[in-house]
C-alpha cells in the first residue's frame, strides 16, 4: 500500500488524568501492600485505552507510546546509566528517586524538552558512561500489551533513539564514544524485536543546531543497527532539518524517514521540510517509507485540507509509487487527549474548529481515505517550493520605541529601590494548593460559593501566607513564622500561572478537560488564544492589597510574562507569535501601572519559558529574542525608577543568551539552580552581569526537606564565583521555582531552614567585611575559621538533622 496513516505518540495521561491519580496514590505509600501492583496496572490499562482508541479511529500503524514519568528517564533506567548516588536503590524505588530525590540522593536535574513546554529528567554521564546491565523488560512487556491490543501489523513500538539520549545529557564524556558504547544495546534490543513489525527510533537532535554535525555518529550508528536486520523508521520532529543534514539522513540505512513538516505553531519563519523535498526530492527505493508529519501535534487546530493539499504536491514530485505515511509532526503528548469533553465548556464555533488526540488520529485516518479514494489530480496540491506555513505580522501593530525603555537606567534607579541587609530572602511566588483551597475554587465553579465568599476564603489563606513569613512574633496557627524579608500573598487564588491571567484577558478561552503532561504527574491546561490579546480590567491589585495591608514589610506584586504566557498556550496560527506576545506585553504594562500606582514596589514578572521560546537553531536566534525581549521590556518598562522589577528564569540552560537577559533590563534575575550545580552563576560572573540575582538554594519538585548545611554551602559557594563582586546584598536568597505542588509541612522546614542559611552566611559576610576594612577582602575560609563555622564541604540532602535550638527535625515527607 503506496499511502498510510501513523502515529508517532499519544497523551500518556489517560482521558481523566489517571495516570497523574494513579502516582500520587503510589508516592503517597510506595510501600503498601499492592501498591506497586497498583500503579503498574493503571498504567497498562491507560496504555491500552490509548492504542485501542487511536486503532479504533482507523490508523493503520499505532505507536506504542507510555511511560511512568518520562521517556528520556525510560531510556536512563533501562540502560543503566542512572548515576551511582542511586544505585543502593533498585526497580522503581531507583526510578523515581531520580525523579523526585531520595534522603542522600537529590534528584536528576529537569529541562526543557527542545522548545516544548515539557520537562525531562536529564542524564549524567561521564567519559566512562555505557550501558550496565540492560535492562528492556518493561518495553518489551509495552510491546507485548500493545500487539494484544492492536494487532501485530498495527503496534509500533517507539524507542528514543541513542544520539538523542546522549545530545540531551550533561557531563564531561566524549559524545561519539558514548553513542558508540550504547549501540551494542540498542542492537540487542533491535533483534529481541525482530518479527515484531518496525520500530520507530525517535532522534528529534536533528532539528538542533548541531545536526549537521552528527553524519559520522549517525551512519557507524544506524549502519551497525541495520545490522540486526529489523526495519527501522527514523522520527525526527519539532522543526525541519538542516539541508546539509537532510542530504545524508534520508540515505542512512533504514526502512523510513519521518520529518515534521509544521514546525513550531505560530512561527513568523515557517517550516521549511516542503522546500527541502522539492529542491532534493527523496530517495526513490520502493522500500524507503516518507513519514509526512502534516497533521500539526502541537496545535489544537483543525486541519482544514492543508494535510491533502501537501500529500498530493508531494505524491506529484516524488511519483504515485512513493511509499508515504502521514503522521503527526511531533508526538501527541503535547496537546489534550478528546475534545468531546469540552462540549458545553467551549463556544461551538471554536470548538468545531479544534482537534484534540483522538480528533487529530481520526484526522490523519480520514484524510488517507480521501486520498486513497480520490481520482489523481482531484485534490489541487500545495506548492512544495513555496510553502513554510509561516504565519504572519500584522503591519499595524506598531508601538512607539519610547515605550520599550525604562525612565532611568539601571546604575541611576538601583539606588532608589527597596534595599536590605546581605542575603535578603524571599520566595518565588506561590504557596501550596493545599485541599481546602481546591475545594474552596470547585465550589465557587460550581456556584456553590458566591464571588464574594470565594474572595474571603482566599484572602484567609492570603493572611495566613502573610503569618507565616512575617517577622518572629506574627501570629501564625501552624508555625513560628519565618522572618523573611520581601514577602508573597501565596498565589491561592491561581489554579495555574498562565490560566489566571488568561482568564481575565479578552482573546483567551479555556477548556475544562485540556490537561497536558508538563512532567510526572505534573499537568498543565493551556488556554486557547482564538482572538485579539486585551486587559479587560485589574487583574492582581485586589489581592497585593489585602496582602500588604497585613505587614509591613515590601510584598510583591506578581505576574506571569508575555513570552510565558505566550508559549503555555496554544496560540493562534493565523498571525505569528510576535504578534501575540506583543498584545500580551501590552496588556500586562497596565497591570504594572496599576499596582505601583497601588503602593507596590518590588514587581515580579516571571519568564521561565523565555528559553523554551528560543528556536532549535541558531540562525533563527536574533529575531525571536529581539521579540521575546522587547515584549518583556514593553510590560515592564512602565516601572517607575523606584519600583523595583524581578524577573525569573527556570529549568533551561540560560548560558549562551545572557546578552538577551541583560537586554530584558529587570532589576533582579531569580533562577533555577539548584539541581543543575553554578553553571548559571558562573555565566553570569564570567560575562560582567551587574543586576541583582537570586540563585534558587533548594529543589521544589521533591519532597526531601534540604538541611541548613546544604544550603548555606549553596551560598558560600555562589559567593565563590564572584558574582557581582561579593556584594551580598544584592544576592537574593530563594527556593528554584514556586511552592504551589509541595506540602505546607514540607515548605515550613525548608524555608525555616533556608532563612537560618541565610542569617548564618550573613554573620560570616558581616565578619568577613569588618575584617576586610582598610584592607583586601578576607578569603571565606579564614573568615568562616573567625565565624566559628566549618568551611564549605560536600552538598548532600539529609533525611534527618537538627533544626533551629537543637529540636530535631523529620525531612523526609510523601
């Protein structure tokens, strides 16, 4: 058959969350009778509901997609390349310990998934890495399951391919030997799968800028994998390739190459895998497969014939014989799984022009039919020369350039801004969302509390975030309260960060049921722009005001950016991404003015997905950060000079843009650090970075509580880099991210412990200052011998330890 339909992955989430129930029920009680048992079953059987409704909808080749938290982690554990810190665990007690930490063990660090708003769990590896014991059962159980389900010529089974493991891990190693030390495994896998149908080997590095440089790793790897005889399809997906590198991936020795021809959704550059075709065609063997990913797997919109339209240009350039499966551009995961669960929920003309999972299967089944069915020359055909999808820019959305700069410059303005004494502590932003609160949200859903009701009830948990950061003395039901310096109202009343805001903004709608996996059992339900971006009134004056009218020290006001807005969405394709986050900034920069005008002085406006914005490939850099920053600086630049503007980056590597964080112009810079080592400090030592910063001291997405030593060795050793010259007070002490998933009796200890770090590497700055007087600075050590306090040493995270008067404190919560 010359024409087939494909898919590449699915959401592993299940149709009503089961998968994120199921884990929290496991990690809840790992130990209890039958909880493995448990856990394992759910997730075959949200598997398999998944295979049998993408079957069902009339693919023909159904990838076997699924995993416990992530599939780059899959690919750790199944290898053996999981580091030695957890190697005294074993099955899934190891698995998710590098996941979510383990007393003695912090967890794996956690990033961006190329420019995809999903987090993997990324691999350590040293020049001595290679497989230790493989270890393919549980895929190979997934692929048994999957066969019983679909069928053996329907079930695919999906393998993350060996130079993409190893592109996207971190360490010092030689990255052709180690890809050369896996591809013994991979062949063992290969031919235990022989007879089993063709495997899918997903490689998205290709879309990287070092793609090009791969050929010598790709052809020893897949000319030694096609070895074991099994016919092989190579994914790639999230953006086109490099023409040079398109020249020799389409003749590597495998059965089929699949290539994403949609690109990032909203893109004002397009995607230009058609172009490539046209100008260099495709291998004309009858037994090289073209995987065509035209129905689009990151947008949730409808395809309206552009999928036929581009089959029949390229059936018309390569011949009617060409074997051509049309698949989705990327796997499924990153939208939500059926849109008949928002039927009464979304407006019926913008339903009717969406498609969810199990839509866009039913989309890629049908237009195969079409074709199928279809006299040659009866589907007028794209041009395949022309044709990048690029979405364009309004020509009338122009802003003054008076409007993208600060009053004052930042060496003119620091001075009149908020000032506090060394290592200033504060949080992130948001508290835990504890049952009460989510009861208290779905009853006012449901209009079982009135919006005056719901207003008290979050201004209750409003005050009791107050207590508890408040000076020593305030009242606080649970807790001595915690003394930090710059306070948060907790964010109670946010479901979400992205959502909060979209929902008082005209443009957005949203869906009831539209989660997506952001990570483990971490969903996310991204708002639809359908229309024009406004501020249809203040969005978070009311709750600064009941938070500050409660203390007196500075409490934030806080926001989520444009660009973080922007790409936690699903944005419109009929205008570009720049377009959007324009009208987002703009909106957001009367939210500024209103909450300075309100008293506020120290503003958040958080860009964690700033990096996630960038494109795949260097070239295509400039544009979008000139873009991304100038919608930043149109928020924000309505800041007065005394007002002081935060911003916080998260879970990326920042390292090669800090002349676009520089370029953003906020006052402070709080990040992620504390899983990924200094490597941001550093960078930013090294390239003169002259703003205040906040270097998160402790992990928010486990549940070990870190120690005082961990994190006052945090601190201690950022001061060795050399940041900002020592000056301490102007190094902001903070946990990585917001606190809304953890515990209230996990994030107590570990800000009480966070704040005693902070008061401990303050007495030793004062000591080593004083000391320093009319001198050269005193080197750390000898002024921590003059503290009385031991010098830096090994950072671990404890399960036990001594709180604050000696108390012991437990650590370790579920």
């Amino acid at each position: 058959m010359a024409l087939l339909s494909g898919t590449i992955g699915f959401p592993r989430t299940g149709p009503k969350r089961e998968m994120k129930k199921a884990l929290e029920l496991y990690w809840a009680n790992p130990a209890a009778k039958g909880a493995k048992e448990t856990l394992l079953a759910t997730a075959a059987e949200v598997e398999a509901q998944a295979w049998r409704c993408q079957a069902e909808a009339g693919v023909d080749l159904v990838g076997l997609d699924g995993t416990l938290y992530d599939q780059v982690l899959d690919f750790s554990h199944y290898l053996g390349l999981l580091p030695k810190r957890f190697q005294h665990l074993s099955g899934l007690d190891r698995y998710f310990a590098a996941a979510r930490g383990a007393p003695g063990a912090p967890a794996a660090d956690m990033s961006k998934y190329f420019d995809t708003n999903y987090h993997y769990l990324v691999p350590e590896l040293t020049p001595e890495s290679g497989p230790t014991s493989p270890d393919w059962s549980l895929l190979l159980d997934r692929v048994a399951r999957g066969q019983a389900v679909v069928g053996v010529e329907k079930a695919v089974p999906i393998l993350l391919g060996p130079n993409t493991l190893v592109g996207l891990a971190k360490g010092d190693f030689a990255r052709s030997e180690v890809v050369a030390r896996l591809v013994p495994a991979y062949r063992q896998l290969l031919e235990t799968l022989k007879g089993l149908g063709v495997p899918e080997i997903h490689e998205p590095i290709l879309t990287r800028d070092d793609g090009a440089t791969l050929e010598a790793d790709f052809g020893a790897c897949y000319a030694s994998l096609a070895g074991a005889g099994v016919p092989i399809n190579l994914v790639v997906y999230y953006d086109d390739v490099s023409e040079a590198t398109y020249k020799w991936l389409v003749q590597l020795p495998v059965a089929a190459v699949s290539l994403d021809f949609k690109g990032v959704p909203g893109n004002d550059q397009g995607c230009h895998t058609a172009r490539l075709i046209a100008k260099h065609g495709f291998p004309q063997a009858r037994d090289k497969r073209l995987g065509a990913g035209l129905i689009d797997g990151r947008a949730i919109w409808a395809d309206q014939g552009e999928a036929a339209a581009m089959l029949a240009a390229l059936r018309a350039r390569l011949g009617p014989d060409q074997r051509i499966c049309l698949q989705t551009s990327t796997p499924l995961q990153h939208v939500p799984y059926d849109k008949r669960s928002e039927e009464g929920h979304l407006p019926a003309a913008l339903l009717c022009r969406i498609a969810f999972a199990q839509q866009k299967a039913q989309e890629l089944a049908g237009t195969v039919a079409t074709l199928r069915t279809s006299p040659p020359g009866s589907i007028p055909a794209l041009n395949l020369g022309l044709w990048t999808g690029a979405a364009p820019t309004p020509a009338e959305l122009q802003f003054k350039p008076e409007l993208f700069f600060r009053s004052e410059a930042y060496e003119g303005r620091r001075g009149r801004q908020p000032c506090f004494p060394p290592f200033p502590t504060t949080t992130i932003g948001s508290f835990p969302q504890t049952p009460a609160i989510r009861r208290a949200r779905l009853q006012f859903k449901k209009g079982a509390l009135s919006p005056e009701e719901y207003r008290e009830r979050m201004a209750a948990e409003i005050g009791f975030a107050i207590g508890a950061q408040a000076s020593k003395g305030a009242e606080c039901p649970l807790v001595e309260a915690l003394g930090l310096d710059v306070l948060v109202h907790g964010e109670p009343e946010r479901s979400d960060m992205v959502e909060y805001f979209g929902l008082k903004l005209a443009g957005f709608h949203f869906t009831e049921n539209g989660w997506v996996q952001s990570y483990g059992s971490r969903y996310v339900r991204p708002p639809i722009i359908a229309g024009d971006v406004s501020r249809l009134e203040p969005m978070t004056v009311h709750e600064y005001l009941i938070a500050q009218g409660l203390t007196t020290k500075p409490v934030k006001g806080m926001l989520t950016g444009p660009v973080t807005i922007l790409q936690w969405s699903f944005v419109r394709t009929d205008v570009s991404r720049k377009a959007q986050a324009l009208q987002i900034a703009a909106a957001l920069r009367g939210e500024v003015e209103d909450l300075q005008a309100a008293g506020c002085r120290i503003i958040q406006v958080d860009e964690p997905a700033l990096r996630e914005g960038l494109p795949l490939k260097h070239e295509r850099w400039a544009p979008y950060l000139d873009w991304a920053v100038n919608a930043f600086r149109l928020a924000t630049a309505v800041a007065r000079p005394d007002v002081q503007v935060v911003t916080h980056l998260c879970y990326s590597d920042f390292e090669d843009i800090m002349g676009a964080i520089d370029a953003m112009d906020a006052d402070v810079l709080t990040i992620e650090n504390s899983r990924s080592g200094n490597e941001m400090i550093a960078a930013l030592a090294a390239s003169g970075y002259r703003r205040d910063v906040g270097p998160g001291v402790f992990d928010v997405h486990t549940p070990v509580v870190p120690t005082v030593g961990f994190m006052l060795g945090k601190l201690r050793s950022y001061m060795e880099t050399g940041i900002l010259g020592g000056d301490a007070t102007r190094i902001h002490v903070n946990p990585d991210c917001g606190l809304k998933t953890r515990k209230w009796e996990e994030v107590l200890p570990a800000l009480r412990n966070m704040v005693l770090a902070a008061k401990t590497a303050r007495e030793e700055y004062i000591i080593q200052q004083k000391a320093g007087e009319g001198g050269a600075p005193v080197p750390a050590a000898t002024a921590q011998a003059k503290a009385g306090v031991a010098p830096s040493a090994p950072h671990v995270m404890a399960a036990a330890g001594e709180g604050e008067g000696g108390k012991a404190l437990a650590w370790w919560f579920y």
